[in-house]
C-alpha cells in the first residue's frame, strides 16, 4: 500500500503521522508524494503502519505472474 493511501485510510495528517514517526511533515509529504525515504525512515514507516506499507511500495515494481516456474531441463531419472 502506498503511503499517501494509508494515511488517508488512518484519517491521520501528514503532521500527525510525522510525528508518530519523528520526521518533519514536509518530509512525510515527499515520500506521500513518492520520494525514497532513507534505510531509518523506511524501517520507521513500515513499523509504524504494522507492515502495511512496505519498501517494495515505494517502487513501482511490475506484478509477477502467479504461475509456478517451468523446469525446462529433463531429471537425471528420466535421462537414463
């Protein structure tokens, strides 16, 4: 989930939240907007939303497909 969107669900200010986690409101409005936090306000915000927003949320990664991978190579058993 998406920063901006959780402190939204949480009907909580960007200044609240900042002060939940010890950052300034400007600086909690940047990583809303998107911005990377640093390693220390990553863990501080993924602690303090209980794992609802995760690092992996401040990058836009492609979903993955959900099908098991296909082992292409033949097992020592079938080779014999």
């Amino acid at each position: 989930m998406k920063l901006g969107a959780w402190i939204k669900k949480e009907k909580l200010t960007l200044a609240a939240f900042g002060d939940r986690i010890g950052r300034h409101v400007s600086a909690v409005q940047r990583y809303a907007a998107g911005r990377i936090p640093n390693r220390e306000t990553m863990v501080d915000i993924y602690v303090d939303t209980r794992g609802e927003v995760m690092p992996n949320d401040f990058y836009d990664l492609p979903e993955l497909e959900t099908e098991p991978a296909v082992v292409s190579e033949p097992s020592a058993l079938e080779a014999a």
